[in-house]
C-alpha cells in the first residue's frame, strides 16, 4: 500500500516510482510472455492488430515499437493488474471504482528503438475530469541508454499544450514550444519489477534504445470510473452505440462499479482533431503528423 507520502508526492509532482510492484514470480512469468509473444511476431511483414513493428523488423532480427492490448492477448496481464500491489497501487491513487482505457507493452528495440515524442496522454482522450494515469511496469532493468521514460515534475499542473501541426493532431509537442521546458526533465530509471506512475496531464517522453538490450515497459493506463471520456483519438468507442458501449464499459472495469454520475471538473483540454494521416499508433501518429522531434540527433 502506497504511503502518504507517496501519495502527496504524485500529487504534487505528477509522477511516482514503486519499487519491487510485482514479486520475483510474477516478473520472471511476465518476462516469459513478453519473449513468447515477440518471438511470435518473426514471421510478420507489416504491422497488425497486435503488433506494431519498428524499422527493420526481420524473422531473425524481430524488432517491435509495441505489443498492443496485451492484456487481452493473455490473461496472465490482467491477473497482474487486477490481483498484485499493482491493484494497490491503483486503488490507492483512484480509489475504488476503475477501469482501464488501454494497454500496451513497448518494446523499444536495442540498437536505436524509436523514440516516443512528448506529450501530454490528457491530449489524447481528454474526460469530465483528470483523475486518469499510467503505469508503467518495468519488464527489464532500465537506464539512461535504453530509452528511459522522462517527466517533467508539476507539468500536470499547467496547461495542455498544443499537440497540433500541420493543421492536424500530430501526438507530440513542439520541442520548440516556450510553454515546453526540457531542462526541468526528470529520467525514471529502476530495476525490473519498478513500476513508474504518471498523471494524464504530465509531459512525457522517452528517446530512442541505444543500447544492445531491448527496454520492455508494460503500460496500463486507467481511470477512475466517474471520469467519462469526451473524445478518444483513433478510439473504437464512437462506433458502439448505447448498448455495446455499456458492455464495453463494464468489461474494462479493473476494480469496484461502474459510475454512473460522471464528475464535472474545469480542466482544460482541447481536441485531437483533425487526425493525422496515420493515426493507428503513436508512433503513426506523430510520424505522419510531421512534428518536429525533441531527440534528433546531431
């Protein structure tokens, strides 16, 4: 269970880490999913419902940006989410009543794994309120060279910024933004079984895997259940209708009920729209948009 000062931290900083989240057990079970389900992808040419692949991508040489919805690939990541000090965690920082949005399990490549530009995930799918976050549980040790998440402490505090160029939803920031402030950056480095926590208005970022080892983060990003969403970018909500999308609703429920009274909040936002060109990733998404990267090199 998260102590108060743990939890005045994120509530004033916007981010946490928690050490040894998941026990060694459950880890090295994570970790023989996660190599199962990459080594999986080896046969494909072309990103798929599952998978989204990053550049070079070969059967001898996989190389993936992403593992998509992984916890409805296995169970085994919805028993962790749902039965762990993750739950605890969860419940701790969003009480009761939660659900989650999405999933994802980054498997930022070694030898220069793509980059995550930043941004802010409140830009993606603002909601009546911001009680939303995301963890991210470390799958393998993570440092300065293999890509680590980046924060920017209290910048869920300010404005969202625009995440627009070209005229479209680009999923990214302009580095050269002068509401965008990189020196006060915050690296979130950890052993495996470290889980990293962030609000959905904190600036985040990650660059690109130097090292010879893949950087694999599994991300749950959650909400508390009076927080309903106003608009989702690429979001398969829109086509439900009344009835599925209730189905839907009490599907993604990771702890407690549905609410029913959604919770009104002045919180600033703006639209992800129009879309990008390609809009099927956040990798698409801000590289089809045309942003200008915050970790070009040289």
């Amino acid at each position: 269970m998260l102590t108060q000062d743990q939890k005045e931290f994120y509530d004033e900083n916007g981010y946490l880490m928690v050490e040894d989240v998941v026990t060694p057990d459950q880890l090295a079970k994570l970790q023989t999913i996660t190599r199962e389900m990459i080594d999986a992808a080896r046969p494909l040419k072309e990103s798929d419902e599952r998978y989204d692949l990053d550049e070079g991508h070969t059967a001898e040489n996989p190389r993936l940006t992403r593992i998509k919805l992984p916890h409805m690939q296995n169970p085994y990541f919805w028993e962790i989410l749902t039965q762990s000090r993750v739950t605890e965690v969860l419940n701790g920082l969003l009480g009761p009543n939660t659900l989650i949005n999405t999933s994802k399990l980054n498997t930022k490549a070694p030898g220069g794994g793509a980059a995550v530009e930043w941004h802010q995930d409140w830009a993606f799918y603002p909601h009546t309120n911001d009680d939303l976050l995301a963890f991210g549980l470390m799958l393998e040790d993570v440092d300065e060279a293999n890509g680590p998440l980046m924060v920017i402490p209290g910048s869920h505090k300010g404005p969202v910024l625009s995440h627009h160029v070209n005229g479209v939803f680009a999923g990214a920031v302009n580095p050269d933004d002068p509401e965008f402030d990189l020196s006060k950056a915050v690296t979130l480095t950890g052993k495996a079984g470290s889980m990293t926590v962030h609000h959905v208005r904190t600036l985040h970022g990650s660059a690109p895997n130097m090292s010879d080892r893949n950087r694999l983060i599994l991300f749950y990003e959650l909400a508390r259940a009076d927080a309903w969403p106003i608009l989702g970018s690429s979001s398969y909500i829109h086509a439900l209708g009344q009835r599925k999308f209730w189905d839907d609703i009490q599907s993604r429920m990771v702890t407690g009920q549905p609410v029913l009274e959604p919770r009104l909040e002045q919180v600033p936002a703006r639209m992800p729209l129009p879309p990008a060109p390609d809009n099927t990733s956040i990798f698409k998404t801000q590289k089809t948009a045309g942003q200008k990267s915050a970790f070009a090199m040289g």
